[in-house]
C-alpha cells in the first residue's frame, strides 16, 4: 500500500523527497480529556527498561525523540515530527529553494516509490520516473529503513554525489542512477504559446508566489496572442500540491464566484471556506486541465474546482487521491509538528482522499508518429505559381514559429490531445463551457455527509 510522505499547503522537502501536502501554519486546540495513566505508567516502565537493560548505553533525548516519531507515524502519513533541518527545509520549500535531487517520494510496501520527480531538476534529467521503486541508495538498501531515514540519506549538500538503484515496471532488471545533489530552484509557472490563440501554462508546484505568477503568464500569452485567446491548457501533471492558498488563488483565476474548497476537522479552526472572488483574469476562455497520477493535493483541489464548476474539462489519469490537511505547529522556536487536522471537500462536496480526481476524458500518455504529407503536390510546387502577395518575410517567421510550437506539442500526447478538444470546443459550439460536460451526479446528500463517511473511510 503507498503511504506517501506529501506536502500540501505549505510544501516540504526533505532531500526534496517529500511530497507537497495541504499544511496550513496555525495552532489546533483540542478540550483536554482525562489522561491515561495506566499507559502512561506502562511507558514509563518500558522507557525505563530500555534505559538500563538496551545492550548499549541509549541517550534520553534519542530515546524521547524516538517515541514522538513513533506516536505520530502510527497515526497517517502525513503526521510528523520536524527536527530544526527538516522544519528548515519546510520553511524554505515554499520559495522554490532547496537543497537535493527533485524528488517527490513515498513509501510502498517497505520501499521508497517515486510519485513525481520535478520539472529541471537532477532527478527529472536523469530519467527517473513516476512510479519507480528505490531500492539502494550508493550501497545501502532502503527496504524497513524508513521513509524519514531514506530521504535523510538523499539529503546533502549541493555537488555531492548519489548513485540511486530502481525498479521499474517492464525493466527486467535493476536500473543504476547516478546523480549529482544540487540547490534546487524551482520555477512554479512556465507559459507558452502552443498555436496561435492557444496557450499552455505549467504549474510544477504550488508555491506562495504562484498565484501572482499565473496572472502574470496569462497576461503575457494575452499579448503575444495577436488575437483574444480561444482557450488554455492547464497542466498540472506530475505536480505534488502546494500552499493552499496558492491553489486558491489559482483556482480564483478561473472561476468568477461561489465555493472553491473548504475543510472540516475536529476543532473548530480547521472548518474553513474559500471562496471566488471578483479578482477573475479570465472567467470564460475554455480550459483543460491536464492531471496524472502525480498529481496530488493542491492540483486536486484547482482540479475538482474547475470541474464542480463546470469551468474545466479534466483530461489525462486519475490523480494522487490526497485529501488532508495539515497543520505546521511549531514547537520552541526550532522544531514543529505537523498534524493532519482537516480533509477538504470539492464545492459539491466530494472528498477525493485515496480516490482521486476522475478525468471527464481519460487519456493515457502515449506516443504518435505523424504520416508525412508527401503525396501532393501543392500550388506552391508548380512552376510559375503566383506569390502570396503578403509580406514573404511575415510569411518565414510565422512558419518557423509555427514548426517550433508544433514540436513542442507532438513530443507530448496528452498535451496533442488537449489541443484538440480545445480547438474542437471553439469550432464545433459557442455554448457555454458548462454545457459540455457530461452531468454529474447531485451531491446534495454528500454534502450532509460527515468527513469519514465522505471520504469512504
């Protein structure tokens, strides 16, 4: 079973081999309940036993921070303990920076599983993938280590070196990675124009600058495009969430008002709605998103929004499926603890933990081959034709940029396939966006639902 170690709302890395969870930074204040104390006395006794029987001499503070780690592994994934390097690299995630090899990692069946690597990192030019299992770093195998004790080993300083042994889906034997650790710079938004009056814009992760960042690419495709846009390709592949604000504020981009997402929780802090609001850049060009398996938290939260909304048409494969928020608590100034407080909901309800988004197009990522044209002769091959009596020069340079967007395009299938709906969606009908989308199912009783109940647990 994967337990991924994920990051939303406030990203983490730890190597960065963490995944982006929704983490919210606050204080969860509970009722105080009577205290254990048979247990408590239990603990003691064992603590104590190990103090004076363990075969070697165990330090106190090793052996109380042993057991934080241990209480809140035993409650889900995404609960931790942060010493003052890992509540560090949470704090400096959120601006892009940090040190490692870009990978988003999580824990399946004893091993480290790849969820995502990310964009311009060692990891992603190295060639490791989605889905792959680590089984050795340098010498060492990772099986029982621990997820916590594996992305230690991952971490290092920049310019140092890793060799990382993988096994992969349809490779009959192990796969050696050698990699260089790096200060790894992460660009969140990335646009570009795929034709004219179509642009593409990338979100590798949600950051806390990202919603001010996809206003500026929007805005920029807005003027190179000589035209008013005719729709966007959102891809959120391979993205492992984020801040949660910054998924907002994304989401706010696109749809003009009502409920983006909200949470429930125990405490009363953790119920929290977050709504549209008037600040909408571009509330009726058409839209696809583009989601995979390594999409998680934060992409499922802009996903499941556009699509409640009808905004969106979601393509591509079923999502990471992570639901949860957590909240950063931090703790004598230099250690925090990160504790799951909430799941948040979709605004028609639907909690998409450890079930995922559902594209309203599936689309797996393949690859084509293009027959070449070659069999006609055009005007243009005919001796003596007449010249276009445009400019010839206007001519060359919209055919080179042309070639150079299409290249782009056919490298990826998924991203080939999107355009397409998306042409199709402006030529075939004016209709609204909502109005091409199949029904969904009334959600009115989900709704009512509580949290657990929701989420199939």
């Amino acid at each position: 079973m994967l337990r991924p170690f994920l990051l939303t709302l406030l990203i983490c890395s730890t190597t960065f081999s963490g995944h982006a969870e929704d983490v919210i930074k606050g204080q969860a204040q509970v009722a105080p309940s009577r205290l254990p104390l048979e247990e408590l006395r239990t603990f003691a006794e064992i603590y104590e036993r190990i103090r004076s029987s363990y075969v070697e001499e165990v330090d106190d503070k090793d052996l109380l921070e042993n057991a934080i780690h241990g209480m809140l592994g035993g409650l889900d994934p995404h609960s931790s303990y942060m010493g003052p390097d890992d509540f560090n690299d949470l704090k400096n995630s959120t601006s892009g920076k940090f040190g490692g090899l870009g990978i988003e990692v999580g824990l399946e069946d004893g091993f480290i599983k790849v969820v995502s690597p990310i964009d311009d990192t060692p990891a992603s030019q190295a060639g490791i993938r989605a889905g792959d299992l680590i089984i050795k770093l340098d010498d060492a195998p990772v099986k029982g280590i621990g997820l916590n004790d594996a992305v230690e080993k991952m971490r290092g300083a920049p310019g140092s070196p890793i060799e990382i042994t993988i096994m992969r889906e349809g490779e009959n034997k192990p796969l050696v990675f050698k990699l260089t650790r790096a200060q790894i710079k992460i660009t969140s938004v990335k646009h570009k124009l795929l034709q004219e009056h179509y642009g593409y814009v990338r979100i590798s992760q949600f950051q806390e600058n990202t919603g001010a960042d996809i206003h500026t690419s929007i805005s920029k495709l807005m003027d190179q495009s000589q035209q008013p846009l005719k729709g966007i390709v959102l891809d959120l592949r391979n993205n492992p969430g984020g801040v949660l604000d910054a998924a907002v504020a994304v989401s706010d981009v696109f749809i003009e008002k009502g409920l983006i997402v909200y949470t429930q929780g125990r405490v009363a802090n953790a119920d929290v709605r977050y709504e549209a609001t008037v600040d909408t850049l571009v509330p009726d060009i058409p839209v696809i998103v583009l989601i995979n398996g390594g999409s998680a938290s934060a992409s499922e939260i802009v996903a499941g929004a556009l699509q409640d909304h009808g905004r969106a048409v979601i393509m591509g494969t079923l999502s990471f499926g992570k639901g949860s928020v957590q909240t950063v608590l931090p703790l004598n100034g230099d250690h925090a603890l990160k504790l799951t407080t909430a799941r948040y909901y979709t605004p028609n309800g639907r909690s998409i933990q450890a079930k995922g988004i559902t594209p309203d197009i599936k689309v797996n990522q393949g690859s084509f081959t293009p027959i070449a044209d070659g069999r006609y002769y055009k005007e243009s091959d005919l001796k003596g034709h007449l010249e276009n009596p445009k400019d010839a020069e206007d001519i060359k340079k919209k055919d080179e940029a042309a070639k150079t967007q299409k290249e782009f395009v056919n490298k990826d299938y998924q991203l080939q396939q999107a355009l397409l709906v998306l042409k199709s969606m402006n030529v075939l009908t004016p209709k609204p966006l909502a109005s091409l989308l199949p029904a969904t199912e009334s959600t009115d009783e989900q709704a009512d639902q509580n949290p657990a109940e929701s989420a199939g647990t």
